[in-house]
C-alpha cells in the first residue's frame, strides 16, 4: 500500500484541510488523485476537471514543478515521495490581493 500527502490550497481545502492523506493499492497518478479528492468531496470535480483535462483555473504542482494541462498528465505516475500541492485560482483570487 502506498502513502501520498495532497496539500490543498484556496477553496478546495475548505472542506477537506490543508494536508490530505490518501493510501493507494497501486501506483498513483494525478487521475487517481483527482478521483479520490472527488470521492472525499463531490464539489471538487468541476473545480478540478473540464473535459477530462485539468481545468484552467486548477494549478496542480508536483515536486514543486506546475504540471501541464494535457490528458496525459493526468496519467503522470507518482511515488510516495512526491509531493503534490493543488490550488485554483480564480478572478477574485488573483485581484483580491491580501
């Protein structure tokens, strides 16, 4: 069984927190990650996917790196030791400051 730690940022770690822990039978990959965060919280799939892509306000990052938005990035494979932070930026979110 496999561990991999999810930060979440802005609105989709309202409900979920900050750190999410999710075990895997087998490898993980951005899908199942996306897929299980849904499973967790049905709000967030239109947040994350819009045709079977990321959407465009989703930034996903792993190993501090900002993935692509191709379908195949969402059959990237991960290890445990990658560390995947998921954010969504929105108007009011980037002209809002703070």
């Amino acid at each position: 069984m496999m561990k991999l730690q999810v930060r979440l940022f802005g609105r989709l770690g309202a409900n979920l927190g900050s750190n999410v822990e999710f075990e895997f039978l087998e490898v993980p990959t951005i899908r199942k990650v996306i897929h299980a965060l849904v499973q967790k919280d049905p709000s967030l799939e239109s947040l994350l996917l819009k045709n079977n892509k990321l959407n465009h306000g989703t930034v996903l990052l792993v190993n501090g790196h900002i993935v692509d938005r191709s379908k195949s990035v969402l059959d990237l494979r991960l290890s445990t030791k990658d560390r995947v932070t998921v954010d969504r930026l929105g108007f009011l979110e980037i002209v809002g400051g703070g």
